[in-house]
C-alpha cells in the first residue's frame, strides 16, 4: 500500500538526481569554455532516466553467488556515464574545444526550469499525500 | 547531493578566469616598460587551461573542472624604437620595449570577464536552485 504512494516519489527523484547530474555537466562544459582540446559533452536524458529506474533494462544480470566470482558492474556503473555523448563542434576552432557557448547556456536555461519542474511535482506529491493523510 | 559540486567546478573556472585577468593586467600595465638592468624587457604572458576532473568519482566526466597549467612567456623580438637621448638606449641609439600587444590583451580581457560572468551566473543559478530543493515539500 506504502509503496503505491511512494513510487511516483521514487520516478519524481530519479529525474531530480538526473537534471542535477545534467546541471552539473552543463556547468562543466561553461566552466572549460577556453580550455584547449576539451570536448563538451551532453545527456541523452531519456536513455538515463530509463536506465535509472529499470524501464529499460531487459538484460538480466549475473550473480556472483561464489566468493571468486567477479561482480558484473557494467550494468550499475555505466548509469549516467554510458548515456554520455560528446558534442560535435558547431563552428570548428584552432584549439579543438566544441563548447557552444549558445547552445550550452540554452541547455542549461532549459534544465534549470525542468529541475524547477520536478521540484513541483514532487511539492505537489507531497501536498496530495498529505491532505489524504489528513482527509480534510 | 551531486549539485554541490558545480561550485567547484564553476569556482575553479572563475579563478582560472580571474589569473587570466590578472595576466592581462600585468601584460597591459607593462606594455611601455623598456628593458631592464638585465637587457631584456618585459615580455607577454599567457596562461594556459587545462581540465581537471573534480567528480567523487576519479573518472566522472561530468564535474570537469578547470586548472591554469602553464604561463608561458611569449619570446618574440620587442618592439625596437629609435631615441638615443633615452637613458636606456644601445649603442646604436635603439630602446627594445615590451612585446605586448595592447590590441591582444584588450580582447584576452573581454574574453576573460565574460567567461567569469558566465561561470558567476551558473553558480547563481545552482545556489537558487539549492535552495530551493531545500524548501522541497513545505
């Protein structure tokens, strides 16, 4: 019964930790604007957000059920990393770096209002849940 | 909480920002000095970025932030001018000035402070982002 309220919670955090991760990296690409060679890089957000809550995993995982079995963390530690692209260069430059500033501060106006938005729904999760608890 | 590390990403951009600006600085500033006591005068410099990861996670991609490398000296020949009357001239009558190009600093100083409005306007935006996960629910 618990987990029936819960679990719109769970999906609703998953895509928080994920537009944080997202923000974080976009911060990345602004911050290493100048820096030679440095490649940007961006989320496939929908391919992270299934990953992380199982929509899409249909491979199942091997047990290591014997101490001198070797934990398969391909599945685990890929997470967000594996749904990591790198950006092609828009403009070419003489120092290799594909920042597109436009484009980034774009991406990043664009993840600030979803994370606001997820931060809603989850306030107004909450609030639903809590006015059945109080039934008024 | 992996939001907390875009201040040290965008903090590490703006202080490699802020010694690009301080080389600007020292680069315009001695635009006119001419050589000194050792012969040679002063010459321009430049710095040069480089990523560093800063992630929990030692191969983390996403929390790339940025470090100043290396300050190079550019060695190209100063700016010769003729003034035998001037104390500092050479046997032939020639004063070596800086090899600063005030032209080039100009537009290093734009470059500079816009990346640093950038990276303050990124941490602005994580910090009322922050806050406002911490008012989650209420």
């Amino acid at each position: 019964m618990l987990n029936r309220l819960t679990d719109a919670l769970d999906f609703q955090a998953q895509a928080l930790n994920l537009r944080s991760e997202r923000q974080r990296l976009i911060a990345s690409n602004i911050a290493n604007a100048d820096t030679p060679g440095y490649v940007a890089r961006e989320m496939n957000f929908a391919q992270a957000l299934k990953n992380a809550t199982g929509a899409g995993q249909t491979a199942s995982t091997l047990a290591a059920s014997q101490p001198g079995h070797i934990v398969d963390t391909s599945a685990t530690q890929g997470g967000t990393f594996s749904t990591l692209m790198y950006a092609s260069a828009s403009q070419t430059n003489l120092d290799r770096n594909t920042v597109d500033m436009d484009r980034e501060r774009a991406s990043f106006a664009d993840n600030t209002v979803k994370y606001e938005a997820t931060l809603r729904f989850i306030g107004s999760n909450v609030k639903t849940t809590l006015s059945a608890i109080t039934g008024q | 909480m992996s939001m907390m590390n875009i201040f040290n990403v965008s903090g590490s951009a703006a202080s490699a920002q802020s010694q690009r600006l301080n080389i600007v600085a020292s680069n315009l500033a001695n635009a006119d000095t001419v050589a000194g006591p050792d012969g040679t005068a002063y010459k321009a410099r430049q710095v040069t970025f480089q990523t560093q990861l800063m992630g929990a996670n030692a191969s983390d991609p996403t929390a790339a932030g940025v470090k100043v490398s290396t300050i190079t000296e550019d060695q190209t020949v100063g700016r010769r001018v003729h003034d035998p009357k001037h104390p500092s001239a050479d046997a032939d009558g020639y004063v070596t000035y800086s090899n600063v190009n005030a032209v080039e600093e100009m537009v290093n100083m734009i470059s500079a402070s816009r990346s640093y409005q950038n990276n303050v306007e990124v941490m602005n935006t994580a910090k009322s982002l922050l806050l406002k996960t911490l008012q989650m629910g209420q």
